[in-house]
C-alpha cells in the first residue's frame, strides 16, 4: 500500500517544496515527509494536487501513457457554445502539437471557494464556465485550448484526476489515503478508488469567513 495526498492547491503556490524567489509552495501546508508531487499544477490554477511516496504511483498518476483522466472547471472570458465544446473535443492546433479534449460540457457557475485575490471582472464582457477532461498534463493546456477557441481562461480550478475529486477539501487542506497501484487495480477491474483506507488530516485552514462550502 503507498501514501497519497490529495491536496486543494490555493492560487499563487507553486507545485514544489521549495523556492529561491520566496514564494508559497507546498512545505507551507503540508509538514509529511517522504512525499512528492505526481504532476504538476500551474502556480495560477487551483484544485486537486496529488502527492504519493511511492515512485510507480508517482509515474502512473503523471505519465500521459496511463491516460488517466483530469477535470478541469474553467472561468472563461465570453459566452462559451456548445459549438466550442464540440471544436475542443474534435481537438485544436497548439505551438507544441494538436490538443483534444475527452469531454467538455457547459456548466453553471460552481459552488467554489473564493479565489484570493478574486480575478478582475469587467461589467461589460460576460464571463461562463465550462468543465474540460484531458488526459495529457503538457504547460497551460487547458488554458491554451480554450484560448485557441476564443475563449480565455480566467480561473481554473482542477477538480478531479481519475476519481480523485477536490469537492469536499478547502483550500490548503488535504486528505491522506493509503492506496494500491493504479496497475494493481486495473488487473483486478476495480477503479482507483477501490479498496481504500482514507484518515483525515488538515494543514493550514483558511479562516471560516473566508470559506464556502
């Protein structure tokens, strides 16, 4: 069985534990030892951020070849179609190769916590949420496909990887769960959620009047 952290990552913290320039990164939340981060979260995004002391679960959570899905739920500056979600799905040409989504849907706004600081909001230009799966990890992904469709990101928030979800961990908090390997339970057809001994443990909770559940 191998230790994996599920961790709500705030805005402005960076996936690592330590930092030349002096920002937040993960050593001001998360005091266990031994555990490193599988992939990766960009220091402007939010959400699920999953750490493990095991290697393999670090590489089969990480890799693109395990193909194991991530959920994303995106603020996007304009009005988002259904026609747009079809283009993200059918995939969109980026600098670095062609880009597709597994799903993408329109979604009302969430019920999230409040991003501090909050992004800028401007009372002519409407604003929408999307949810986009992938199953790759490459630089600002999500944020370079909604762009390639015309729609910005301006908050994005990673709610799920697999079925691993953030719902119900505040910002700066997380879970501790004892797992086996995602290859194991695949062998055995069982999710990778299947089979687990979950205990609770916080770090650094945000004040209540800065929560919402």
């Amino acid at each position: 069985m191998s230790k994996l952290l599920l961790f709500n990552k705030p805005f402005h913290v960076l996936s690592q534990f330590t930092d030349s320039a002096d920002r937040k990164t993960l050593s001001d939340f998360i005091k266990v030892k031994g555990v490193y981060p599988a992939g990766r979260l960009d220091y402007d995004s939010e959400g699920l951020l999953l750490l493990t002391d095991d290697g393999q679960l670090q590489t089969q959570i990480s890799n693109p070849k395990y193909k194991l899905n991530k959920t994303y739920w995106a603020q996007v500056e304009g009005t988002a179609t259904e026609a747009q979600c079809l283009e993200l799905i059918e995939g969109v040409k980026l600098k670095d190769g062609p880009a597709s989504a597994v799903a993408c849907r329109l979604m009302h706004t969430p019920s999230l916590w409040p991003r501090v600081p909050p992004i800028r909001e401007r009372q002519t230009v409407a604003d929408s949420w999307i949810e986009l799966v992938i199953n790759e990890g490459r630089n600002r992904q999500v944020r370079r496909m909604t762009a390639a469709v015309g729609l910005p990101t301006l908050r994005l928030v990673r709610a799920a990887i697999g079925d691993w979800k953030v719902t119900d961990i505040s910002p700066g908090e997380f879970f501790v769960e004892t797992v086996a390997s995602i290859a194991a339970k695949k062998s055995t057809g069982k999710g990778p959620n299947a089979n687990r001994r979950t205990s609770k443990r916080t770090a650094n909770k945000m004040p209540l009047a800065k929560r919402r559940r």
